[in-house]
C-alpha cells in the first residue's frame, strides 16, 4: 500500500486502479460538511481504487460526528466488499435533513477488513467534501460515491453510455 501525502504532485486514471479495488491509507486533511456542521475531519482515511471509479474516502469513525447520524433501513450489495449499511443525517436542529448521505462496511469481506467501520460520504449528498481544502465532484450517475479531485482523470464509471462497462 502507498500512502499519499500532501506534499506528492500525481495524476491518476481510474483506468489503471485494479480489479478487484485495492485499498491504501491517504493522510490528506478531508473534511465532509453538511449545513454548516463539520461532519467528518481526519487525515487517517482510506482510499479504496476500482478500476473506471473516482476514489472513495473512507473515514475512520472516530474522525466522524457519528452522534448526528443514523443507521437507515437501506442496505446495498458490492460483490467485493459485502454489504454495506447507509446512514442518514437528522433530524437534528439546526442541520437541514440527510438520507443517505453515508455508508460504511461494518462486517466486510475478509480482504476489506481495514475499512470495516469507516464512513464513506456522497459527495453529491452534503454541503462539500474537501481533500486538502480542494472541493470534491461527486462521480456522475447518482448510484456511485467516488469522489473527483484535479489529480482524477477519467472517463468515470457513471457517465452517460457507461451503464455496460
């Protein structure tokens, strides 16, 4: 695994991330907010890299507002990592209402294991997720959570025409 710092300059094609996704540790400062509340803060997530997908930042729970979420009754099946739990933000005051705005892998299969727990947000779902103060682009097509910064580049899983990849 590599473990990407602030200070390395890389681009990257989500053409050359394996299959199945590989799973890395990345100590940039990411922060999720949402309604003016800061949701998540860490520089300890993970990145897990699928081939034709944006990146998707995983959490550590600690770094996360767990109090303002709750589990949803919505479940989701990856063929790699299992199923996946999604929470949803609310209601709380003050803090416009979230479905779905995250979701974690809490019993993951065994080659995930390193993400079970973590919280991974929807990009398109919230205020702004940021990697190093950079505001993120939600992959395209609404199923997927990958995010895209300057240094992604595609074509990405999601766009139009790319239902049969």
């Amino acid at each position: 695994m590599t473990t990407h710092h602030a200070d390395t300059p890389r681009t990257e094609s989500v053409w050359d991330y394996p299959r199945p996704p590989r799973i890395e540790p990345d100590a940039r400062h990411v922060v999720v907010r949402h309604g003016g509340a800061v949701l998540a803060d860490s520089r300890r997530c993970l990145r897990v890299l699928e081939t034709s997908h944006p990146p998707v930042f995983y959490v550590p729970r600690a770094d996360v507002r767990t109090d303002l979420l709750r589990a949803s009754a919505n479940r989701s099946m990856c063929e790699w990592k299992g199923t996946a739990t999604y929470w949803t933000l609310g209601p709380q005051p003050g803090l416009p209402p979230g479905p779905d705005i995250a979701w974690s892998y809490e019993t993951p299969s065994p080659a995930y294991t390193p993400i079970a727990g973590h919280l991974a947000f929807r990009a398109d779902r919230v205020e702004a997720c940021t990697v190093d103060g950079e505001r993120v682009r939600a992959q395209p097509g609404g199923f997927y959570g990958g995010w895209i910064t300057h240094e992604i580049t595609g074509p990405f899983k999601g766009e139009p025409g790319s239902l049969g990849w």
